[in-house]
C-alpha cells in the first residue's frame, strides 16, 4: 500500500510546472521530440539519483553540512540563468529555430533537475512512511520504476509539444512564450541564490 500510495504522489508532483517541464517542452517545441527525449532522459536521471541519495540519507547530511547544498545549488542556479540568458536571445528574433545550447539535451535536463537540491527533501518526506527494514526488497523496484514514471511523463510532454498544431500555435506567441520561459527560469535561480545568500547573512 505505502508502495503504490509513493508512486500516486509522485505522479501528482510531476504535474506540478517547473523548470523541467519549461526545458522538457523548449526542446520538443524548437529541436523536435528526439531532443526532448532526450533531456527528458536527463531530468529522469537526476531524479533518480535524488531518489537514491534520500533513501541513503543524505537529507540528514545536507542538514549537518549545509554548505554542500549551497555549493549545489548555486551551480545549478547559474546554469538556469544560462537558459534565460539563452531563451531570451531567441525570443529578440522572434522567429522558431534550434536552440542553440553549447550542452547537450541529456546534460541540460540534468543538470536543471540537479539544480534543485530541495527536490531530496520532498523525497525524504515522501520516504518517510516507508519501512525499508521491510520492504528492502523492493527498493530497487520502486527508485526504477519512479524512473519510468519520470520519464513517460516528460516524455509525453516532449511529444506532445512537439506536435504540428502546437508548433502553429507556439510559432504565433513565441516571444510571449519564450520571454515567459525566460522568466519563471531567472526567478527561479534568483530566488535559489537569495536564499543561499541569506543562509549565509543569518
């Protein structure tokens, strides 16, 4: 039952909108669905090694020595205001093209997801009802298939902004899109480097 209820949850996370699904989506929409599969395969990747790391306890770590989440999440953070700098070039022309994105779509899905070192703490929440004196057995079972799961979500994503009618449909709000996209992704590393700033203004 924890089992299944782990899995229903983390689907319902997944639906949550974030920098994922904006990169996931930007790469379905202007390189086509292979390279959204593509960085959907690198969200699903950094997501599982999340999932490992907080079943080995390194929410408990990142308490004790903070600084390591810091040092994270910053790098992350700066590669995100990476994106924006380059989402934000490509809505100036206005026009649908490849993105161009010196990193491949694999690392730059990885890396987004490994930007948010908080992902550990929503999955050492989601853990915690989970006995794994009992159930070690199926661990392994359950960290691939939340890496299945993860993947056939961002892969559906990928697929469906790669269709023709929202291709059509991005082609005519692409500046608004994009400059959006933009946006929540500098906020977003803003708001990761305003909170380890204050960390260390405290």
């Amino acid at each position: 039952m924890v089992f299944f209820s782990i899995l229903i949850v983390h689907f319902f996370g997944l639906l949550l909108p974030g920098p994922d699904f904006l990169l996931v989506s930007s790469y379905a929409l202007k390189n086509g669905v292979k390279s959204a599969l593509k960085a959907s395969l690198g969200v699903s990747v950094a997501m599982s090694i999340w999932i490992i790391l907080s079943v080995l306890g390194l929410s408990v770590i990142f308490h004790q020595f903070p600084f390591l989440q810091i040092i994270l999440s910053s790098c992350g953070a700066f590669y995100l205001l990476y994106l924006a700098f380059i989402i934000y070039k490509n809505a100036k022309n206005g026009k649908l093209k490849m993105q161009k994105i010196s990193i491949s779509p694999f690392f730059s899905g990885f890396l987004t997801n490994l930007s948010n070192p908080k992902v550990i703490f929503y999955f050492a929440s989601v853990f915690a009802t989970f006995n794994f004196d009992a159930m070690q057995s199926v661990l392994l079972v359950m960290v691939v298939i939340l890496f299945l799961e993860t993947f056939v979500y961002f892969s559906l994503i990928g697929i469906l902004f790669s269709n023709t009618f929202i291709i059509k449909f991005y082609e005519k709000k692409i500046k608004l899109i994009d400059y959006l996209s933009a946006f929540i992704f500098l906020i977003f590393a803003l708001y990761v480097l305003l909170s380890n700033l204050y960390y260390f203004a405290k």
